[in-house]
C-alpha cells in the first residue's frame, strides 16, 4: 500500500494547474519553515555558510523561501513526468542562451551539460532532449512504483537513462563522442567509492565529483549549464557557458571551475536553489562537521 501512495499523489497533483501546484508547494514550504525540521536546519546552516554577507534576517528570509520554491519543485514534478512535450514547451515563456548549446553542439565533440539542483531541473532535459539526443545518469529508487513512474517521466523524447555505475559511465563516454549531449547533476556528493575532490562552494570546502572532469579529458566535449528558472507564467530556461577552469588537466582546478559554474546558475536566484540539500558532508578532519543539529 505505500509503495503505491507517493506514486498515487504525484498523479493526482498532475491534475492540477502549475499556478494551484506552485501556491500549494509554497504552503508546504512555509509549514516545513515554521515547523523548523530537518530541512530547514540544514537549509539554515547552507545559506550562512554561503552567505556571510547577509544579515541575520536576510538569511532568515532566504531560507524560507528556499524552502517554499523547493516545495513547488516537488509539487510541479508529477505534471512534467505524467504530461507531453508539448504541454511543457507551452510552459516555457523565455529561452536564454539556447545558441551557447547550439553553437557548442555545431562543433561534434558531444555536449555536457551541468543541470543543478537549481530551479526546477525536471524542465532541463526534455528541453534538451528537444535539441538533440540526451543521455542522463539515472539512480533508481528504493519504492518500485515511484522507480516506474519517475523512469517513465524521464524517459521521454529522446532520452536515454544510463545507470549509475560503469556501464553508465561508458554510455556517457559514447554519447559525447558520437556527438550528442549527456546531462549531468554536478551538485551531489560523491559517494564514497566514487571518484570525488574537495574543491570551494561558495567559499566552503565540499567534495565534488570527478566524474566531470574525466569525462572531458577523455572526450575533448564542450561544457555548458542549464536551469529552468521558475517565472510567472511557467519557466525561464537558461543556458550558460560554464566556467572556463573546468577545462583544465589538473583535477583540482577543473572541479573548482565546476563549483563555480554551478555558484554561477545560483547566484542569479539564490532562492530557487535546493538548499535543503547537505551539501558539506562526508568531508575528512580536519575539515569542520557540518549538520550536527539533532
């Protein structure tokens, strides 16, 4: 019975219009704000390590909006898994820097393209998929129905889901010398039999993966980021042209310029970034323990 719940709700909100999902997620995110629970502590924690420069009640307001636009990401995910293409497409009010990808695809090396959490990233690659080929890492999920459903979702167009393991790695190698475009996430913690280097978030110390890095060195491609900012009326899709270090041999300086492409995307709407997310973690002494709240 609840394996079958999650995937039940997120069919019915699907029903919904975006603007009654995005009023309902910014409902949720006010209650987990008053609530102060697991979320809001380490959204709390992240916006003063990353935002020092910010007053007390300026980070106070910024993690409550951090939470309600992570709230709306959640509500507005089942109507972009459950609906087509061209439901999304009509969602989408402004395209910025769609000739950066372009332009970078005309030239045959194969694309990646860094999609943080950041906005609502479920929007990012049918978009990309609607220029070219698209293979994403994909890790499944523990309920099977949820799996079902999310794979189903994420799997439209021309989308092809590669596991995370090596067999996945080796479809993202052949899907960037072939000359289309891999997704990645860049902004997750690499596990600890993953490839990972600690390298500066926005002036923080976080272990950040390596997977990047090879997959240029090895392919030559060209690397670019993309979020879909969440506007009036549906979506700003945005792409950037990634910051240029992430292109360097030395692994240090690549994953650096991978930090800083993703700070770049979130720099343009703080709040619009999954704060709620531990990014500091998993760090070796005799670097400081981060989320030590109970």
């Amino acid at each position: 019975m609840k394996d079958h719940l999650a995937p039940l709700i997120f069919k019915l909100l699907a029903l919904l219009p975006l603007g009654m999902l995005r009023a309902l997620g910014s409902a949720v995110g006010l209650m987990m704000w008053l609530l102060n629970g697991r979320a809001a502590k380490v959204t709390r924690e992240n916006i003063a390590l990353c935002f020092p420069e910010l007053s007390p009640a300026q980070q106070t307001t910024l993690t409550r909006q951090s939470l309600q636009e992570t709230a709306k990401t959640a509500m507005e995910a089942g109507a972009i898994w459950r609906n087509s293409w061209a439901w999304l497409q009509g969602k989408i009010v402004a395209l910025e820097g769609d000739e950066i990808l372009r332009a970078k695809l005309a030239e045959g090396k194969g694309v990646l393209v860094l999609a943080p959490h950041h906005g609502n990233w479920e929007v990012v690659a049918p978009y990309l998929a609607s220029v070219a080929n698209l293979t994403a890492m994909y890790q499944p999920l523990d309920n099977p129905k949820m799996d079902e459903l999310v794979l189903a979702g994420r799997s439209k167009l021309n989308i092809t889901m590669a596991p995370t393991n090596r067999k996945g790695v080796m479809m993202l190698f052949k899907a960037l010398q072939n000359g289309t475009i891999v997704g990645i996430l860049p902004d997750q913690v690499p596990g600890r039999d993953a490839g990972g280097e600690i390298a500066p978030f926005f002036g923080q110390p976080a272990l950040t993966m390596t997977l990047v890095h090879g997959l240029i060195q090895r392919t030559g491609c060209a690397v670019c980021s993309c979020y879909a900012e969440r506007v009036a009326g549906g979506f700003k899709l945005v792409v950037m042209a990634a910051d240029e270090q992430i292109y360097s041999e030395e692994q240090f300086a690549s994953v650096t310029g991978l930090n800083a492409s993703v700070a770049a995307c979130v720099r343009r709407a703080p709040a619009q970034y999954q704060w709620e997310y531990k990014r500091f973690r998993r760090l070796p002494e005799p670097y400081p323990k981060r989320y030590q709240f109970k």
